[in-house]
C-alpha cells in the first residue's frame, strides 16, 4: 500500500514535500537533499516538467528516490504525452514499485523555456485519472487491450481554493474524485480562513476524499508580490508581505541576512501546526520551491513528525 494512502486512510496527518528534476542528467544534488527527508514526509512529490520547464522526468528522479529508499510521487501531465505514453510511462513507474501518482493536465508549452514544443493535451488531469481507473478495473489497456500485469494507483490531483467563482472548483474537484483521485493538493495557501471556506464548500457539496493543503515557504516580500501578480490561485495576504519586507529593512539595518526567508519557514510553520491542531484538512504539502533542506526545519517548527 502507498505511504501516503496508509497515513490518510488511517487518520494519520499526511505530509509531503515537493522536488524539481534537475535540468540535466546529474541526480547527485536531488538525492543529497531527499536523505533529509526520509523519515521526515511520507513522500516526495516530483515535479512533471513544471511551468513546462523542461528538465528531465519526474519517472527518472522517481525512479533514484524509490531505489534510495525514498516514497516518490510521480506527477503526470497531459501536455507533452498521449495517452498512450502516459500509460506507458505509468506502467514503467510501476516495475520500480512506484504506487502513488499525481495528475495534472500541465502549464501550456508557450509559458516555458522550450517554446517550439507542441503541447498534446490528448487526456486532461481528469481524463489521465479515468484511464488509470478504468485501467484497474478492468486489465485492459486504454486501447482496450489485455495487460499481462494491472498496477494499483493511489491517486491524486490537485485543486485551487481562492478559484473564482468557487462553485466551478467544487465541480471540477467532483469531476476528479468521480475519476479516481483519493487525494487533493492545494495551490498555496497563506489564508486559512480562505481554506476553511473551501472546505465547507467542499462539505456541503458532499465530496468525499482527502485534501492535503499546499504550502509555500515565502522568501522575501517581492517573491509574494510576484506570485501574487504572476501565479493564477495565489493570493498572499498584504500583512504578510508588509512583515518580510520589515524583516528586509531590519537584516539592512543590522547587516544581517537572510530575515525574510527565517520568517518565511516561521510563518509555514505557523501555518501547519494550525491546520493540523484546527483539523482543518487531512495534511500539508510542502513546496519549497528549490529550498527543499528547510522542510525539516519547517516540520520541527510547526511540531509534526510523521
């Protein structure tokens, strides 16, 4: 059985943390900073090409993670594969004993770094967790052809909860727990009282699975505005950005650095440890975004230990 699904399924708070491929071959960095992890989150969550950046696949790094002995989850986009390679790919991820996965329908190919690649599309998040599905329940390839060995997937996808008008969230949210996903991940969510209104929503439109609350450890008051200002479904609150930009003049004024960013793994601290003693949702996922060694420290803060 997934980790993840064990913790979830069992009432247990989930955490997982999120890590890019590297824009190369080289696994070296990836793995070092995934030891520091290991006993800290029930799995590592592997970016699929994100922003269409390209850089190389979440199989690949899955693949290191799982044979360090590290719980991956791969992410699958419908922008780059047919359905054909993603079940191809799907089923490779499982001969390494990969059980967990992500859907995503994925960034258009013209927000990225390799702009001239065509974007398929050929299954969205939805349609990729209902071939998975109808793949379990059935043997059968999406041509519908035998298998000679059907894996089991736990599940996954992701949602938006400061999406507006909310109401076309909780059906897309219904659309995928009707496919498959037995999970969700949030967008970044730095208001809780933002979160607890989805999640009544989610309540009253009678959705039955297990959301998992994104986190995003900010940095510095310019990297909240440009998130704010760039990244569809993030809304960072002013008083948060109005505390790291006093924590900038403050490092100025002592020559000390790095304030902002010790007061951005205090407020994802703060954030997780009240989301879990509110029991709020069923977990946290934690996107550092290339500062994967401060999960830990982050974890330790908020006081949770899987």
């Amino acid at each position: 059985m997934s980790t993840l699904q064990n913790a979830l399924e069992n009432g247990i708070f989930g955490v997982t943390a999120e890590m890019a491929p590297p824009k190369g071959c080289d696994f070296t960095e990836q793995l070092e900073v995934a030891k520091l992890l290991k006993g800290k989150v029930h799995a590592v969550n592997v970016t699929d090409m994100q922003s269409a950046c390209l850089k190389a696949s979440s199989l690949g790094l899955c693949a290191h993670l799982k044979l360090n002995g590290i719980e991956p989850i791969i992410q699958m986009t419908g922008r780059d594969r047919s359905r054909m390679a993603i079940m191809g790919d799907m089923l490779a991820a499982a001969s390494f004993g990969i059980d967990t996965m992500l859907a995503l329908t994925g960034d258009h190919t013209m927000v990225g770094d390799c702009k001239a690649s065509k974007p398929v599309y050929d299954l969205d998040s939805v349609g990729i967790l209902r071939m998975l599905s109808t793949m379990e329940a059935t043997g059968k390839d999406c041509g519908g052809n035998e298998l000679t060995s059907v894996p089991k997937f736990y599940k996954g996808a992701v949602v938006t909860p400061v999406y507006e008008p909310q109401i076309l969230q909780i059906n897309k949210l219904r659309q995928k727990v009707d496919a498959g996903a037995k999970y969700i991940q949030t967008q970044g969510i730095f208001d809780l009282d933002a979160l607890k209104r989805f999640m009544e929503a989610v309540d009253r439109a009678g959705i039955k699975t297990h959301i998992m609350a994104g986190i995003i450890p900010l940095k510095a008051a310019g990297m909240a505005k440009y998130m704010n200002e760039n990244v569809p479904g993030i809304a960072v609150p002013q008083d948060m950005i109005d505390r790291l930009a006093a924590a900038a003049a403050e490092g100025k004024e002592k020559g000390v650095k790095g304030l902002p960013a010790k007061l951005g793994i205090e407020m994802a601290a703060e954030m997780i440890a009240k989301i879990k003693a509110e029991g709020l949702c069923d977990g946290v996922h934690i996107m550092a975004i290339g500062a994967e060694k401060n999960v830990p420290t982050i974890l330790e803060k908020a006081g949770i230990q899987i």
